[in-house]
C-alpha cells in the first residue's frame, strides 16, 4: 500500500457505472477511509433515535431525506476523519448537497466516472437474483449452473424491476439530471477529473494514474 498526503476525494458514477469496483480499488490501493453514505444512514437506523425513524421512514418510501438531515451525519462522520483523508461515495446526489457539503467539509479532488448508457443497460438487464439470500448472478460473465436457478437452493432467480431496460433508462436519465449540476459546480472549482470507458478494467488505470500524480501534490491551504 503506498503512502500518500491524506486527500478528500468524492466518486460519482451511475448505477452500473463499476462505481463499487473502483471505489474499492481506491480504497485497497490508497487506504483511505470509505464512506458510504447509504452504510451510513443505515447504521444511524439502527440507534431506534427519533432522527432514525425518519431516515427509516423516508428510505422505506424511497423519498429523498431531507439535505440538511443527510449533511448532518454525513460532514459529521467527515470531520472525524478528515486528517486521515477518505473517498466520499454515494453523496452528493443533488447540487444543493454538494453546496451544502462544500461549507462544512472542502473536497480536494472529484472522480467521475462516464460510462455510455448502452453499455450500462447491457450489464444490468442480464443481472438475476436470489432474492432470500440476495446472491447476484449475471447471465454473460457469471451465469447460473441452471438456467434460471440459484445456485447452493435451485430455488428460481428473479429480475429487479429497476433492472429492466425501460426502468435502467429512466433511472439513468433521472441520474444525469442531478449529477449535471453537480459536475458542473466541481468543474468551476477545478477539482473534478472524469473517466469515459466502458470497463472498469481499462478505466481503473487511468484513475490510478492520475491519483498517483494528485496525491503526491503539495496539499492547497483548505478551510474546514
């Protein structure tokens, strides 16, 4: 694991993106702390407080929570870690958020993966589940021994709706909207670097290679 100045990065990428896989390698290859924001909230659940419940309640609706209650926990679970650096995933998802985050906490660099809708579609429209033990099957690179059957229960597989392609388009036009703006407003501060391929074998060396660079850069004076 190499040594670097302990940097504040932010990841952003679609559902289907390979944001996991190289939000992980980042992690495994920089020993950042990884904050993920949805792990977050749904450990805050967990402490049956009355902030919980409307976590709990707004999650089960699949209602965005409010931003000033996500920035609470979120620039709170920041700022104890800030001196070891981290990578930021799964927030900002709104331009307000990323305003609202941007005066508690500063960002020092923004990975932003574009990877074309078709290729996105293609990888989650063959995505099948077990749904009791939640085991992922893909029908190109990691198909069932049976067709349709989970492997260890041969119980049948089902499809997510919102891995449907009319649903996967939806869901990545919805994303496009919010990030946008997002991307945008890192751009101005001169902070965002994306990344266009359509694996994540052959993008995550050009992340590398620029957070190799970046990482290695006199740290800017920075507030918060």
């Amino acid at each position: 694991m190499a040594s670097h100045i302990a940097r504040r990065l932010v990841i952003l990428g679609a559902p289907g993106s390979g944001k996991g896989t190289i939000a992980s390698r980042i992690v495994k290859t920089y020993g950042m702390p990884h904050v993920v924001v949805g792990d977050l909230l749904r450990s805050h659940i967990q402490r049956k407080s009355e902030e919980s419940k409307v976590i709990k309640e707004h999650i089960d609706k699949g209602l965005l929570l409010p931003d000033e209650l996500v920035l609470k926990f979120v620039a709170g679970e920041l700022k104890k870690i800030r001196d070891k650096g981290f990578l930021l995933d799964g927030y900002p998802r709104t331009l307000n958020q990323a305003k609202l985050l941007d005066k508690e906490v500063k960002v020092d660099h923004v990975v932003a993966l574009n990877v074309p809708a078709d290729e996105i579609v293609n990888r989650l429209k063959d995505r099948w589940v077990h749904a009791s033990s939640g085991r992922v099957y893909n029908l190109l690179w990691n198909p069932p021994k049976v067709a349709g059957k989970d492997d260890e229960t041969g119980e049948p597989l089902t499809q997510r709706d919102d891995d449907k392609p009319e649903v996967i388009r939806s869901r990545l036009d919805t994303y496009d909207k919010n990030t946008n703006p997002i991307a945008d407003f890192y751009k101005k501060k001169n902070i965002l670097h994306e990344f266009h391929g359509r694996e994540s074998d052959k993008i995550w060396p050009e992340v590398k290679k620029y957070l190799d660079r970046v990482l290695n850069e006199p740290i800017r004076k920075q507030a918060a």
